[in-house]
C-alpha cells in the first residue's frame, strides 16, 4: 500500500485554515489524524481492521494499535504489516476498552482522534469525508458519528443504521448511545482535554457515558454517510452491564437533576430498557417485561429508548434517528 501523503480533498484545506485562524482547529502538523486500535487477542481479525486503515484515502494519519494485555502474538500480526503510521502501544496486563482508548488519546499527534475496534472495517473514504465533515462544522459541534452497516452473526447481509438529524444534544442523548462510537467516532483531540478521557472503572457503556458529558458543553455532528461496518460482537456480561448501568445513575443523576428533572426521568427509563435488553440475552424473561414496563412507566409517550434498543436491537429492525 502506498505510503506517500494523499492530499485533502478538494475544499478541505482551505476549510481548516478558515477554521484554525478562528481558534478551532490546529491541523498544521503531521499526523492529522490519530486512529485509535484497542485490542485484546483477536490476532484473526485486527489484520482486516489495520488493512482498512491504510487504505484510506486521506493518509495523513498515525495508527496506534493499543494491545490491551493480549495473551496471543499480536505484535507479530501488526508486524506483518509494515507500515511507519502504525505503532504497537502495549498494556502489560488487560485493562479493559476504556483505559487502551486513553492510552491512545494520550499518546495522540493529531489535531482530531478517530477510533476502530479490532474487528470492524472503513470503507477507503471514510477519513476524508468526516474531516471534511468537522471542517464545515458548527463551531458547537466538535465530534461526529456516522452511519454504519450492522453485521449480525450468521446473517447474509448487514442492516444499514443512518441518522435523519444533522446533531444532537443532552435531550437526545440521555435515551441511549446507538452511534457505534468505538468505530465511528471522530472528535477534535482538544476535547478530551476539555471534558476528560474516558471512565476507567466502566467494563461496558464508558462510550455512553463520555457522550453525556460530552454533549452537556457541544453538540454532537451525525452524519448520514454510512462510512462503518460494524461486526457484532460477543453478547457482554451481565455482571459487567450491570454494575456500568449502577455507574452511569450514580455518575449523572445528581447533575441532570440540576439540568432538569425530565432529563433524569428519561434516562432512568433508558438504563431500565438497556436492563432489559441484558435480560433477554440471559433469557431471563420476567426481568425483561418487569424492566420494559418501569421504563414505558416513567415514560409513556416519547420513550426513544424502547423504539432504538427493544425495536432495533432486540427484534432485530433497522434504526434511524
């Protein structure tokens, strides 16, 4: 694969100059970009994964493959493929998704931060058109999500998940963090200065959670472009959703309450439906109809959490937002 620098497309460059002499963007220096790999073992995948990242048509990027404590030779499947951009960061022991994207976002060199999980994919474009994207941005919006096509196991062909809306805020995401950010993801590096990294001590929904801070100071860019393909991945672990859902109240409630009630009654009705979607994969089907009926209790009409998770997720239909 070529190495040489590919130039923005047309229009970009002088977007980001219009935009860094306003105080918002510094894209001056090399890498541009900094994409973020976290992986653990997955030594039959991360390979597709890497292959897509350099493929990209907008090479002026680093790749920082974050190996989480692998018990397998991952670094001799990232030395296979020989590339400067790419660099192999090492956890001596697993620490969990959270703390190797940190690891990546403090060893950034890029004005903007993307992230991929090890066993998803980009099309060659997608760089390209989300720095563009960022560039002709609101100066509110200082990260963006795009769409994606959903690969369910076993299934022929993936479910294609976009998004109506332009961006969003708080209101919107209390009801649940539907974008895939671990491979969709784009935000300016400046921002996890701003607002803090990711929470260590969640095993699971620390994207979630990030979000919610995130969106209480910015808005956040959804793009209609489907630019991801998203493999589902191995169901989470009940004790692991669990204790990040008793995280995610003890985290927020108390600050939405001073926002507004509303906004704690929705994402109480949330975290009640992501209760229930952990319940059905368990099979546990009491638990599943007692937690969808609190959530439509605290909020009857309007409940988005039900339609995106119950509809989407569980039955298995395509979501748009």
């Amino acid at each position: 694969m070529g190495r040489g620098k590919t130039p923005l497309p047309t229009g970009i460059l002088v977007d980001l100059r219009v935009k860094t002499a306003a105080g918002r963007l510094t894209l001056g220096s090399t890498p541009a970009v900094s994409v973020i790999l976290p992986v653990y073992n997955r030594t039959d995948v991360v390979g597709n994964a890497i292959s897509s990242v350099l493929a990209q048509t907008f090479s002026d990027f680093e790749l920082l493959v974050v190996d989480d404590g692998s018990t397998v030779d991952l670094a001799g499947a990232v030395k296979g493929l020989d590339d400067p951009r790419v660099q192999l960061i090492r956890h001596d022991t697993n620490k969990g998704a959270a703390a190797a994207r940190n690891t990546g976002i403090d060893r950034a060199k890029g004005a903007l931060v993307a992230f991929i999980d090890s066993d998803d994919r980009w099309p060659p474009e997608k760089l390209a058109i989300q720095v563009k994207f960022l560039a002709g941005a609101d100066r509110s919006v200082r990260a963006c999500c795009t769409g994606f096509r959903f690969w369910r196991k076993g299934a022929p062909d993936g479910e294609i998940r976009r998004f109506d809306k332009r961006d969003i805020g708080l209101q919107e995401m209390v009801w649940g963090c539907i974008f895939s950010p671990g491979s969709t993801l784009m935000a300016e590096r400046a921002v996890y200065d701003d607002i803090g990294r990711l929470n260590e001590a969640f095993r699971r929904l620390e994207d979630w959670e990030w979000l919610l801070r995130y969106v209480q100071k910015y808005r956040l860019g959804l793009m209609d472009d489907v630019l991801v393909d998203i493999v589902q991945g191995d169901p989470p672990a009940g004790a692991a959703m669990e204790d990040s859902l008793d995280r995610l109240a003890a985290t927020h409630f108390e600050g939405l309450a001073r926002t507004s009630p509303g906004l704690v009654r929705d994402l109480r009705a949330a975290i009640r439906v992501e209760r229930a979607a952990q319940a059905f994969r368990e099979g546990r089907m009491v638990s599943v109809f007692d937690n969808v009926i609190r959530s439509l209790a605290l909020r009857p009409v309007g409940n988005k959490a039900f339609s995106q998770v119950i509809l989407a997720r569980i039955l298995g239909g395509v979501t748009r937002r």
